[in-house]
C-alpha cells in the first residue's frame, strides 16, 4: 500500500512558532537521516492525525512531499497531547532503498478459534508481543507479520523463531539471541475440572 503525506517547508522555528502553527491547524515536524540535513516541515493536523489511525501508516514506507518534493520516509517518533486528541510533533526518517532499515511491524494473530488449545482445550490465548522489530530493505518491508496459532496446544507458547517470515525480513531479536514469547494458550481451571467431572 502506497501513502502519501503532504507537507511543506517550515520558515519559523521555536516554541511561539509551533503554538501558533498548532492553532492554525498544523503540525510542526522534521525529516531527518540519510546523509542529509534536517528539515524543518509542517503538515495539516486532521490530515495527519486520520492517516495515523491505520495501522499501516506505522510499519510503512511513506512518500513524504514536501513542496511537491517526495521522498520515501518511516514514521520515527510522534508526541501528543497528554489528554487531548492532538498530534503535538512529528518526526520522519529519510529512507535510502539500497541501506537495511529497522522498525517495528505489527502481528495479525489468525486462526485462534480452530487452536487445538482452545477448541479442545478450553484456553485462552494471550498475545505476549503484539509487534515486532525487523531489519529488511525498504521494498522488503511487510505492513504485518501473520502468526498463525492453528496447531498451538493449551500450556504452549509460540516463539519467534516458529513464526514464518517474508523473503529478507528477520527479526532483530533473533540475530541477538532473544527468542522472545509471541503468544501462548492459558489453561483454564474451570475446563480441566469439568473433565476430571466427566470422568
């Protein structure tokens, strides 16, 4: 999926500025990395704030146009306000196509329902992550990563290591030897006594 953000160049800087811009509607912002200078920039707040409700929009490569300029960025940082529904700041990472790029990308958990854990088993799943970091190149870069818990059993977990990755992608984790716990079935009392009943 390709997202496009617009955005322009941003002349005022400092904090009477970025109050001023946040009345006016607008986001202040910067682009960095790549070699390059940074870049002061600002964007229209509903705009960016109904884009950032996709999950998309946080694990992918985003065309970023800056006074008709684009240019592939990730989404680095954003800060909002503490109670209201405002996007405060954001800051985007220039992507270079030929350099390994590391972000978090989220898990799609299927096929809960038909787990041996809970069909037979009566358990609860438990999402221990609910995202991962990865480290692939930009072309490479999944919007989500499918965990599939089919063959999961009740008292089990899935790790990193099982899950099935696109071509380039690896988990960060791993290459540092932590295999960390993605989800696991929890037995529930309740079913194992109605068993032992029934017996």
């Amino acid at each position: 999926m390709s997202i496009e953000v617009i955005a322009t160049k941003r002349v005022e800087q400092g904090t009477g500025a970025s109050r001023r811009l946040r009345h006016a509607g607008k986001v202040p912002g910067i682009i960095y990395g790549a070699g390059q200078e940074p870049v002061a920039i600002e964007l229209v707040h509903n705009d960016l704030y109904y884009a950032m409700q996709n999950e998309a929009f946080h694990a992918s490569i985003l065309t970023l146009k800056v006074d008709g300029k684009a240019e592939p960025v990730l989404i680095r940082d954003a800060q909002y306000h503490p109670w209201k529904q405002i996007v405060m700041h954001v800051d985007f990472q220039r992507v270079n196509p030929n350099e390994k790029i590391h972000t978090k990308v989220p898990f799609h958990f299927i096929n809960a329902d038909v787990a041996p854990g809970v069909k037979l088993g009566g358990g609860i799943v438990s999402h221990v992550m609910t995202e991962a970091e990865v480290e692939c190149l930009p072309n490479q870069l999944p919007e989500f990563i499918e965990v599939d818990l089919k063959n999961l059993e009740a008292g089990h977990s899935l790790h990193l290591d099982s899950i099935k990755l696109p071509a380039g992608v690896a988990f960060v984790a791993l290459k540092h030897g932590d295999n960390g716990t993605v989800a696991t079935i929890l037995s529930v009392r309740g079913a194992a006594t109605e068993e032992a009943a029934a017996e």
